[in-house]
C-alpha cells in the first residue's frame, strides 16, 4: 500500500485490519469533517482474489469502478425451468476486488494524516483510558477508537450445524465469443440434486470471459476439487466448453458464516468497535456485504461526526432479524431443498420487491406479502423452533 508508515505511536483511530470493511470507514473518515484524524491502518498485506457485487436503485460512490453491470437477472430453477427478469430500477454490479483496493489507496494517500503498518495482530487491550493495538512491529495506542475488522467471527467450520456460505469461482476466458453479456445469472439450481442449498453463480463480463462461481448455503465443506469438477462440469453441459477451450484467469474461494449474532464484546468506554464480518456487516441469509459495509461504516462515521463517544448501532429491526433466522433455520432442517425455497420468492414476487427485501428496505406490510409467498409449513416450524430458542436463553 503506498501510504506512509507509523510515525507516531498513538493515533485517533487505529484500524485493525486493512480489508474492504476497513478501508471503507477510512474513505469515508477522509470525506468527513474528521478527515484531520490521525488515523494508523494495521494489516497482514496478504489480499485473496475478491469480487464485490451489489445492487442499487440510486448511484453509488463506486459504480464507476464496476466492471460490469446488469438491468437484468437470470434465473433457473431446479425443474428445469428459466426466469429472465427485468430488476428495473436496481442496477447490479460487479467490481473486482484490485480495482477498488488501487481506488481507495489513491483516495486514502491525498491523506498525509493517514499511515499503514504492514504486520501480525497480536492482541488488541486496553491502555488506561485508551486502547492498543499489540503487533509484531510493537504496541500502539488509540486515544478514541480501535476500529477492527481483524477479531474472527465466531463460527466453526468444521461444525456442520453452523450455517455457512461456502463458494469457489473461477475467471475463464474463451478462444471465441461464448456468452451473453446481457443478464447475470443470480442462481442456477439446475447442478441441485439434494435438499442442500447449492447453485452456480454466472457474471459473463464480455462474450469471451465470464466468472463461475459454485456456491453451497450449508454447514459442510468440501474439498477444492469438489467445487472445481462441479465448475468444469457446468462448463461443458451449458457451454460445451472443455479444458482445451477457455484459460482460467483467476481463483476465488471463501466462507462466510450464516449468522445473525456478532461477536461484541463489552469494552471500555466503547473505544473497541467490531465492523465487517466481525462486527454483522454480512447479510447473513445471502452473503452479501458490499453495500451493507459502505452504508454502516456511513453511518459510524456520521454517528462519529457527533462526538467521540458515539458507538455503531446497526440500524436492523428485531424483526428483519428474526426473519433472518427462520429463513437460515428453514435452510438448516432441509425439510425442504433450498433450490425451492429461491424458486417460491423468484417465481411469485416482483424483481423489484424481492431486491428491496433482500437490502432489507421493505415495510413489515411487504415482508408478509414475501413470506406468504414460499411453502408455509416448512417455515412454520422454523419460525417456532426460532421462538423456542429465543424463551430458553
């Protein structure tokens, strides 16, 4: 990153971890009226390929950065059926991860108050009446704010009853013109032959170059090769594409925890805020986190615009979360496949409506509507499995 290193060993603001979620609040710091904070950016330097995509019915900040958009989705069910729609007036996009880092890093560098430290995190603590930051470059000292996107989420990956997100994709780029660049495809469920939630994700960015992406919403992982064959499988039944067609360009993996409840511990004076997927940044019933990170770390840095004292509070009504539950506890009794789950809410609502709920945006008049419109009884049970859980804590 080519901003300058620590000169100082207390800082306004520390940010533990150099991701998108914290580079976001520093963007966003810098075009503040805090944009004097001394502010020290800690990260490993160590990024994965990463791909962030939203939708938006207003432009944002980073639509330009996009290297492709869509006015229409793709849908295909497991019956096979297909869906193409119209998701007027939300725009989707896709902006690959260097492009928006080399963006962000030029905004940030206009910023000579703002420095970067290369290394480990160790532990962050308490230091009087203010924080630190213990790395293997030395201790440093936060006299408002540590903002971290580096404490781990809790979730064991290795537990299959927690719920996760867990994905491999590929960039191919072909010999010849192969795709339609016209629409995303949201879910395939066509390669969903069980009651696990699994689908092909497909952004073609040019008619020779797309990515694929092969996505499971459970609790147990797979090997790489699993995901990768499922790729190449896919590949040649839709696209009657071989190895000897395409070159791989790029690897993305991940997984992202399915969970609505965010590691917070109580800390002192409040001087320690979680954001990013520590802190419940990601959407947990898509996996979404892009736009909900640009919206919340909006809403720390106004909220910080106010005084030093103000602490985030993320604005998700009991209620959504809730609804968040049963859907995720829908998808972890599997008494029901997840492919029709997708289908009830793609097949029997509006673009637009389904779009605005998933961003959370909808009334509770509008959730109802969605709810009735997916299989009752297997939600049913989820719902009160959810209200038995909540009465015995």
């Amino acid at each position: 990153m080519q901003l300058p290193g620590p000169a100082y060993r207390e800082y306004d603001y520390i940010l533990a971890g150099g991701g998108m979620a914290g580079l976001s609040f520093a963007y966003y710091v810098g075009q503040s009226s805090l944009s004097n904070k001394r502010i020290l950016i800690i990260d490993r330097g160590v990024r994965n390929e990463q791909t962030f995509c939203y939708w938006s019915d207003v432009p944002s900040e980073f639509d330009a950065l996009a290297e492709k958009s869509w006015d229409s989705l793709y849908f295909h069910s497991a019956r096979p059926s297909s869906l193409k729609i119209s998701i007027e007036p939300y725009t989707y996009h896709k902006i690959n991860g260097p492009a928006w880092f080399s963006y962000i890093e030029e905004e940030l560098a206009k910023h000579p108050n703002i420095h970067y430290l290369q290394a480990e995190i160790e532990s962050i603590g308490f230091q009087g009446l203010g924080s630190c930051v213990n790395t293997s470059e030395g201790t440093f000292y936060a006299s408002e704010k540590i903002i971290d996107s580096f404490s781990p989420f809790p979730c064991d990956n290795a537990n299959s009853k927690h719920l996760k997100q867990h994905f491999l994709g590929w960039v191919v780029e072909c010999n010849f013109n192969n795709f339609e660049t016209d629409a995303a495809h949201l879910f395939d469920f066509r390669v969903a032959f069980g009651k696990e939630c699994e689908f092909m994700y497909v952004l073609p960015t040019s008619p020779r170059k797309a990515l694929f992406e092969y996505t499971f919403f459970s609790g147990t992982l797979r090997e790489p090769d699993y995901y990768r064959d499922k790729i190449k499988s896919y590949l040649f039944a839709y696209y009657g594409l071989t190895a000897d067609d395409y070159l791989l360009k790029e690897e993305e993996s991940g997984v992202i925890p399915m969970r609505n409840n965010p590691n917070k511990p109580a800390n002192l004076y409040e001087k320690h805020l979680k954001i990013g997927t520590s802190g419940g940044f990601v959407k947990s019933t898509t996996g979404y986190s892009f736009y909900r990170t640009q919206k919340f770390c909006k809403d720390l840095v106004a909220a910080l615009e106010k005084g030093p004292s103000a602490t985030l509070v993320i604005p998700v009504s009991p209620w959504k979360i809730w609804l968040d539950e049963v859907f995720l506890q829908v998808l972890i009794d599997q008494k029901i496949a997840g492919s029709k789950v997708f289908e009830s809410l793609f097949y029997n609502n509006k673009p637009g409506l389904l779009l605005k709920f998933l961003q959370e945006e909808t009334s509770w008049k509008e959730d109802l509507r969605l709810m009735w419109s997916v299989p009752t009884l297997p939600f049913v049970r989820a719902a009160l499995k959810t209200i038995y859980r909540s009465k015995i804590k």
